[in-house]
C-alpha cells in the first residue's frame, strides 16, 4: 500500500504542481517511444539482425533506466516456475529476454519435465549427457532436484522463484485444479474442502499435491512428514542454498525491479503484461477481473484460518521469504525502489496503450479472433487474454504479440525454432526414457487442435498448437 500511495502522490505532485511541464515531458517521451518502435528512433547496435527486436526501450535520462553500469547481464538462468503465483508472466520474459538474444532453452519434451515427479535431466529434449549441450535458460515447470539440474545447466547459473501468500494460493489452485485433483473434485467447494480436509484429502492419490502444501511439493521438498518447526527449517534453509533470489507475486513490480538489478538486466527487459489472469466471477459483457469470489470459492474468516493451518508448510515458507524479500528492498533503499517501479509502471502503459485492445483489459478467450493465442482454459473460472491493437506495423506488432503469446503456444515456437522437425535430438546415452506425453490432433476448421495427456494417461489440457504457425503473419486490423 505504501507503493501505491507514494505512486499516486508522484502522480498528483507531477500532474497538478508541474501542470504543462509534465504533460510536454510525457508527450515528449510517447512520441520518442512511438518514434523507436516505428524505427524512426532507434539504436541496434547491441542487437544482431537476423534476432527479434526488442520493443521497450525507449531513451531514458534516468540512472535507473536501461544501463546498469559496468556489470554483464546474466544469460544463465534457472527459474523455478511454482504454479498460481504470477509464474507465466515470469516466464514470458525469459522467453522474450532468450528470443531476443539468440539464447538456447532448456525444454521439455512436453509442456512439463515430467512433473509431478522429481526432475530428472533426460527430460531435457536435446540432452546428451552432463554439460555436453550447454543451455542457457531453463524455467518450464518442474519439481526441484537439484543435482539433476545441475546437469544441465551451467556452474555459474542464477537461480530464483516466487512465491504467493498461501490462502490465495489455495484459493487459486482450487479453482485452476478443480477438476485435476481427486480432493477438491470431491468437495462441493473450497470452504467445505477446509471444514474438514481429511475428509476428501488422500495423500496416495495422484494429482492431491495440488491440494496441499503446493509450494513447498514444487521446490522438492518433503511433504509426507507430520509438520514440525525442525522440518520448516530445514526446507526454508534448503531454499535459501539453492535460490538466490525469492520473489512475491503480491509485490510484483518491486519483485521486478529486485530481478533485474540481480541479472543486471534493463528495466526494459523485466516490463509485462499480466498472463493467465482468471476471470473470478461472470462479468457479462466486460470480460474484466472483479474481485469478489464466485460461491464455491468464497471462504468465511473460520475457513481461512483453517486453510492456513492446513498449508502450514507453505505458510512458514512464505513468512521465511518476505521477511527476507523486504530486507532486500531495505538494503536496494525504498526511495529507489519507488523511483523504478513508478518507470516500470509508466513503460507498462505506455506499451499498454500502444499495443493492446480495449485499455488493456484481459478478455475471454473465446471472444480473441485470433484462435494462436488463445489462453488454455482449466477449472472453474475463465482464463483470460488479449487482442493487440489494430493498424500496428509488422515489428511493432510481433514485438507486442511475443508480450501476451501464452506459454503453451510459446513453448510451442521456441521448441520448433530449437529444434526443426528435420532435426532428432538424440536420448542422452542411448538411455530409453518413457515419453512425458503423447498428442492427440483433429483437424479443426483450419487450424490444429490437441489433447495433451501426461505419461500416465491422465489428460492436462486441450489447447491450438502454434506448430504450423511460426511464421503466420494472420493479422486482425
């Protein structure tokens, strides 16, 4: 809250004390972006040609801007992806940050590496063994283990995840995985599943990690041990050896800015839009996120508390990791973190109105023309996208579209770009592996449908396959 004061009060001191000083600096800075992305004003010195262009930068008089000194930016990265918690907004900007620059990605041979099960290095496709392929960027989802990591990737990688604040947590995974895990599909809803977990909860059943611990299950930590103060320090010290940086979903602009000093990357790099964002209850016509919470997630204050308790493991987990996250932005100095998330902000909407339809507002998948880019739909509420303004120039409007292009479907580019389909990687040493999952594709009005299913059967989603796609340059104006 603090944050979102000090924003506003920079915005009222800008707009009402400095009146058309600060209006001709801000058209100033619009039409200079504008100008870059139109290539009126630019400089590619740092890019190679035949890459993506990166659509942010625009100049900046600030120190806190694009340039971070002397230091080199960190092209080896591990990031854990944990599920609901802003992770795919995260993962979006490695994939762009990697695209831009040529870099290779650790993928998997499916969506997953192989999750739920621990992370092992032959779920990399292309691996052939212990660093005999280098990767740079490795962030799909996966239950920590990392020693097989290790094989993969670089000594020198920088490793980071994010965590969220376990009751909404709870909240989103079991609207996202109602119909995945067996104990919340036998609960009529979220406040009866916390009246009494036991009840629907079986820890033997495959997909019930969903409900229980769910942070704690990702990092690959144990989950089957009785809650002790003993095992929470051990998992906390475990993170803290093996993560070098924590981020929070709630505080993602701050989180964002702490990353980049970390990668010495530019602010530029770490600017996005929200993705996967749900739909929480029917909003008719708008499309728009709301608040409050639809009847089957809608918890009282008893409940709450129950399903704190309940997720006891992730709840020291996060409590251990904002302590530390905000000792972190008292050491960056909070009068400078203000300053960077107000010019990360300030970029957002200027890309915002720049590239998106409708002010920027995430809509139905359903009503996106463009069936590419159409979010994946799970559970019980509407996952949401975008659509890209209309009228915009080829680079402008590939540079816009890589910032709102789902996982799946990106996944799906980057893994046909890595890997041609006249190109097998081979199996690291000749070793047979059990695929992680085999596509089922109809022919649907033009375009290619699947149904994913993971290695045991169990089906994960149904979504379009950007494979015959790469290169579409299929517009709506």
């Amino acid at each position: 809250m603090a944050f979102r004061r000090s924003a506003r009060r920079m915005r009222w001191l800008g707009c009402y004390r400095l009146g058309p000083i600060w209006k001709a600096l801000l058209v100033f800075v619009v039409i200079a972006f504008a100008g870059q992305l139109l290539g009126v004003i630019f400089n590619k010195s740092w890019m190679q040609p035949e890459r993506p262009h990166s659509l942010y930068s625009f100049p900046s008089d600030n120190s806190q801007g694009d340039s971070l000194g002397s230091c080199q930016p960190h092209i080896h990265i591990m990031f854990l992806k944990t599920h609901k918690t802003a992770s795919s907004t995260v993962l979006n900007l490695l994939y762009r940050f990697g695209e831009e620059r040529g870099l290779k990605f650790a993928l998997p041979v499916g969506y997953q590496f192989g999750y739920p099960l621990p992370f092992i290095a032959q779920r990399v496709k292309g691996y052939r063994g212990p660093h005999v392929a280098e990767f740079d960027i490795m962030g799909n989802h996966m239950r920590f283990n990392k020693p097989e990591v290790e094989k993969v990737m670089p000594a020198d990688t920088f490793y980071f995840s994010i965590l969220r604040e376990p009751l909404a947590l709870a909240e989103s995974s079991y609207a996202y995985y109602k119909n995945v895990a067996p104990a919340f599909r036998r609960a009529k809803g979220l406040g009866d599943f916390a009246d009494n977990p036991y009840k629907y909860y079986d820890p033997r059943l495959r997909n019930n990690h969903y409900a229980r611990n769910l942070m704690w299950f990702d990092f690959g930590l144990d989950h089957t041990s009785n809650f002790s103060l003993a095992l929470v320090k051990r998992g906390v010290a475990a993170v803290r050896r093996n993560f070098k940086l924590i981020l929070l979903s709630e505080y993602f602009d701050q989180s964002m800015v702490l990353l980049r000093h970390a990668l010495c990357w530019p602010l530029d790099a770490v600017v996005s839009f929200s993705l996967n964002a749900r739909q929480q209850v029917p909003s008719g016509r708008s499309g728009w996120v709301v608040k409050a919470a639809p009847a089957p997630l809608a918890l009282t204050d008893k409940q709450k508390s129950k399903l704190r308790e309940w997720n006891a493991l992730d709840w020291h987990l996060y409590q251990a990791f904002n302590l530390t996250f905000w000792q972190e932005v008292e050491r960056f100095g909070r009068s400078r973190m203000e300053t960077e998330v107000a010019l990360l902000r300030t970029k957002r909407e200027i890309l915002t109105r720049i590239c998106l339809r409708d002010g920027g507002r995430p809509i139905e998948a359903s009503r996106i023309r463009d069936k590419t880019i159409r979010p994946f739909q799970s559970g019980l509420v509407k996952i949401l996208g975008y659509e890209l303004q209309s009228g915009l120039d080829n680079a402008t409007w590939e540079a816009c579209l890589r910032m709102i292009r789902p996982e799946i479907q990106y996944k799906d580019l980057l893994d046909l770009r890595q890997f041609p389909r006249t190109q097998q990687p081979p199996v690291a040493g000749g070793l047979p592996i059990r695929r992680e999952s085999s596509k089922l594709r109809t022919e649907d009005h033009g375009g290619r449908r699947f149904m994913e299913k993971d290695w045991d059967g169990t089906i994960l989603f149904r979504n379009q396959s950007l494979d015959h796609q790469v290169d579409s340059k299929v517009r709506f104006r």
